[in-house]
C-alpha cells in the first residue's frame, strides 16, 4: 500500500494518507482513463510512453480506485513536511 500511496501522491502533485492499515503485499490491476492528473507519466505520454487511446467507457483514477479496488480518495486536513526558510541572503563572491 505504501508505494501506491507514493504513486498516487506523485499523480496527484499533493500528500496522500494511508488509512487502509492494509500492511501486506499484494499486486493489483486498475483500468483507468488517462485524463489531466496522469499526463506526463510513462503510459500516458509522458518519458517512454505513448498515450494510449482513449475509452469512454473507462474511469477517471478517482473513480477506477473506488469501483475497482474499494479505495476512496478523500479530501481531508492532515499532517505534511514543511520546510520553512526564516532567512536569505545573496552568496558573497569567493
């Protein structure tokens, strides 16, 4: 679970909790639509991919992760690294 939560944060450009508690290993299959979340990853015109076709009668991600794995994503408040930088200065020259 942890690397598809890795994956759907990349995707989505934006954290990702894992709720699941789901802790083995498992492999799976999702089936979904290439729309504007997945552009630029490899299957779906991005770096060693091409854009695969598409099919109306595919899911968005959001949709394939509920009706195909039983995963729901849902916006919520929750705890992110963050680096704050307090002060900056121009580098003197050597």
């Amino acid at each position: 679970m942890a690397d598809l939560i890795r994956e759907l944060a990349l995707i989505l450009d934006r954290p990702v909790l894992d709720k699941t508690n789901f802790t083995d290993e498992f492999d799976l299959n999702l089936t979904l639509a290439p729309d504007g979340a997945l552009m630029g990853l490899p299957g779906f015109g991005g770096p060693g991919g091409t854009k695969p076709p598409t099919d109306p009668n595919l899911s968005n991600i959001f949709a394939a992760l509920e009706k195909q794995l039983g995963l729901e994503l849902v916006p919520t408040k929750g705890p992110v690294e963050v680096l704050v930088i307090d002060h900056a200065e121009k580098p003197t020259e050597n």
